[in-house]
C-alpha cells in the first residue's frame, strides 16, 4: 500500500479542507495522532485558523515560529501533551531542515506528514528538499498539496516524489532526468524536451488526485483566502503601546469625532504595513519586513512559479514604494517586469501602463494604491489579486474587487487578504465583509476598533 498521496488543486479548489477532513477520518480510525504540517511562512498561521472554522475532532495545534529556543519549546510542549487530541505541529520551510530542529521533529515522529505547496522543495540538491526526503522516509504517512507541482519543467516533479513515494520515481534524481528528459549541453539544468510523458503522467496520477478550477463547475466565480500574518513580540508590544495611547488620547477628548478616530486608526494601520510615524516625523519609517515577507512568498508563487499575473493594492504610499523594491529585485534577474499607479502618478499616463499590464507578456505584476489602482480601469490579465492593506470605505473596496471581476475575464477570480493578526486589520476585514462603511460606523463603536 503507498504511503503517500497528492492532492493537486488548483488554488480555491479545497486542498486545506481536503487535507483537514482527510485528517481528522484518520486520526478517528487511531490511525493517526501526530501531523507535522509543513507550509511556506505566510501561510502558517493560517492552518490553526483552518482547524478552528473546519475540524469537527479534537485538536491541539503548535506553530513553530520564533527563534530556535521558541521552537524547539513548542516540539516539547506537543511532546508532553497527554490530552486525547490529535496533536499538530505547523512550520515553515526554511526552518524545518536547521540544526537541532529537525533532529526534534524527527524525534517527535509524526505519524503524518503534510507538505503544504510542495513545489517549495521541487530542488532536488536543496537542504529543505533533502530535509523533507529524510523526515517522509521516517513517517507513515505523507500528504503534498499543491496547484502547480510543475511549474518550470518536469524535473520539478522528481523532490516532491522523492519525499511522497520513493517507489514511483525512484531514489535517484540523475536516472529520473536521464529517462524523462533531454537537457541542454551547456545549460546542465535546462530541459530541452520531455520522454515518455504518458508514462510520467500515469505515474504522477497513480497516487494523486488533480482538480482544476475549470473542472471545479460548482465553484463560486469569486474565492477569498485570508493570509494571517504574525508581528514578531516586540512588533506586538509597540503596537499594543500605540493602541494604549489612541485610547488614552480619545478618552480625553471633548467630543469624539469619525476624523479623530480615524487619525489614530490610521496609525495602526500603516504600522500593520511595516511603517511608523514618529512623533514630531512627516514621513513614516520602515520598522517591520512582517508583511512583505507574506507577499515575497506569493510573488515567487505565482508569479515566479506559477506564471500568472498578479494585482496588489495597497492603501499608502509608502507601503506601495516598498512593495516595488521587493518586486523588482524577485523579477529582474528573470527579465520581468512590475507596473505600478498611484496618486503622483499624471492620469495621462495610466492608460499606457494599464496597457502594458494588459498586453506585456513580460509586465506581470501591477501595484497600485486602492484609491487609484480599485477604480475604473481593466486588469483582466490578471485573475489573483492580493490586498497588502485595504480602505475603510467599503465603496471602493468593492470597485477594486471588479477590476479582475468583468467582461472578457474567463477564470474564477481569487482574493488574498494580507491579515495582521489581532490587529485593526482584522476590524476592517469584519467591516467591509458585513458591507460596512467603517467610517460612517467609528463613532459609535470606537472602543471596540481599538480593543
């Protein structure tokens, strides 16, 4: 009997409800009781939230985020467990392969291992592949989730077969090269061609399953995915310090007003971004990567990797400008290209850049302030958007939804929410998915934006 199986869904096709109630039958059955889950950063905090909207079984689960000695704590804490739950551990890629960490998870032995986008170890000579490969060979039972498993050619294949099923391709990456493909005779890692594709096809699809938006008929035209994303502690305690001193500041003002509240809400948001602005600054300051680093790993996702074009809109400038540093330094060495609009920005020229986006198969990345970017242009190249941080006025939330949304668009269109946790990013998420104008609503409730 294999070991190991792939659910290999596109993206809003149910891979992390598949994997859950996969889970859950299994632990049920007492074939299971420990889950080391295995994902990309930004998407770590989003499993224990997975759990709590779909796990209908008894869980407790530990992200191991943190340096080393915090980590290392969360694998003994999930050791000493002895409460009649399925026990999860959730960590990122670039962590599970680090000395002394995976010693610890190989140590804890999970019954069942989850490679969350599995295309992240694709690199058969990568330290997180062979961790990966070291840690499946231990473990009775493996999951890879991923929507684009070949992203660049068929050799991609190979790592996340070696970690799933040693038996399919075989233990030895040189074989599974020399049979299926033929390689350039100076360019070592390029494929020049595929053999044999039926055959790697049936052997690919033999333990995997595969669901397409296309096939998906029942699916809804719009998907939304929340990324949560964590402040480090010492992110926390200055963002718990500016909340502190919104309340104190509103509490003695003589009339509250939507403008004073908003003032301070505004604060937190830019801080949710990576910036702050300093008492007696009028520009912000960059003081956290948190954010940017959630949206590294969905540009080198789809866009890198996936070669999709994508939409990002962001509220303030500031957070606009760090996003196209970040973007140019992932898609220049591969000669691609990001565009971007915001209020500098003549209105005269966005229509030559909206074009680009639209027609440039190399332009694959627009960035835009939502004020701008979220209101009567067409971005129909792209079906992902993402939201890097999102405005109070519901209004324009929802112009921006259409901007992927409309005629000629021929796919289902899907939605990311960059999330600080706990945060006032979560309060305007709340506001603008019950159609609130949170501006119009602050007055009344301002104490519960900023609890």
């Amino acid at each position: 009997m294999h070991k190991g199986f792939g659910f290999l869904f596109e993206m809003g096709c149910g891979k992390t409800l598949t994997s859950i109630a996969v889970m859950g039958a299994m632990y049920q059955k007492g074939i299971i009781d420990r889950v080391l889950i295995v994902a990309p950063t930004s998407v770590v905090a989003v499993w224990p939230r997975e759990f709590m909207e779909f796990a209908d079984f008894p869980f407790t689960v530990q992200t191991l985020l943190g340096d080393k000695s915090k980590r290392l704590k969360a694998i003994s804490d999930l050791k000493r467990y002895r409460y009649e739950k399925m026990k999860v551990a959730v960590i990122n890629y670039e962590s599970v392969w680090r000395e002394g960490i995976k010693e610890a998870l190989q140590d804890w032995d999970p019954d069942l291992i989850i490679c969350d986008e599995s295309q992240r170890i694709k690199g058969h000579d990568a330290k997180q592949s062979k961790a990966m490969h070291e840690l499946g060979d231990q473990a009775r039972y493996k999951i890879i989730l991923s929507g684009t498993p070949v992203q660049n050619n068929v050799t991609d294949i190979w790592s996340q077969y070696r970690f799933l099923d040693r038996t399919v391709f075989g233990d030895l990456y040189y074989p599974f090269q020399n049979h299926y493909c033929v390689m350039h005779s100076v360019f070592k890692s390029k494929v020049l061609r595929t053999l044999h594709e039926d055959e790697l096809i049936q052997k690919e699809h033999s333990i995997a399953f595969r669901v397409t938006k296309a096939e998906a008929l029942d699916l809804p035209e719009q998907t939304f995915e929340v990324r949560y994303v964590e402040m480090t502690p010492k992110e926390r305690r200055i963002y718990d310090s500016l909340k502190r001193e919104s309340v104190a500041d509103l509490e003695g003002e003589g009339t509250i007003t939507a403008t004073t509240v908003l003032t301070r809400l505004l604060r937190l948001q830019q801080f949710t971004g990576g910036f702050l602005v300093k008492d007696g600054d009028s520009q912000p300051e960059q003081i956290s990567t948190t954010k940017l680093d959630a949206l590294k790993d969905i540009i080198e996702d789809y866009v890198i990797d996936g070669r999709k074009k994508l939409v990002v809109f962001a509220r303030f400038l500031s957070e606009v400008k760090a996003i196209l540093v970040l973007a140019e330094k992932l898609l220049r060495p591969a000669g691609e290209k990001v565009v971007s609009i915001y209020g500098a920005i003549k209105k005269e020229d966005r229509g030559d850049i909206i074009q680009q986006f639209q027609t440039d198969p190399d332009t694959v990345l627009i960035v835009g302030q939502i004020d701008t970017l979220g209101v009567g242009v067409t971005l129909t190249a792209a079906d992902t958007c993402v939201y890097y941080s999102k405005t109070y006025n519901y209004a324009t939330y929802e112009q921006s939804l259409s901007r992927i949304h409309r005629i000629s668009q021929r796919n289902v269109c899907t939605y990311i929410d960059l999330v600080c946790a706990d945060s006032v990013d979560e309060k305007i998420t709340q506001a603008l998915k019950k159609k609130e104008d949170l501006a119009k609503t602050i007055v009344d409730n301002w104490r519960d934006v900023f609890k």
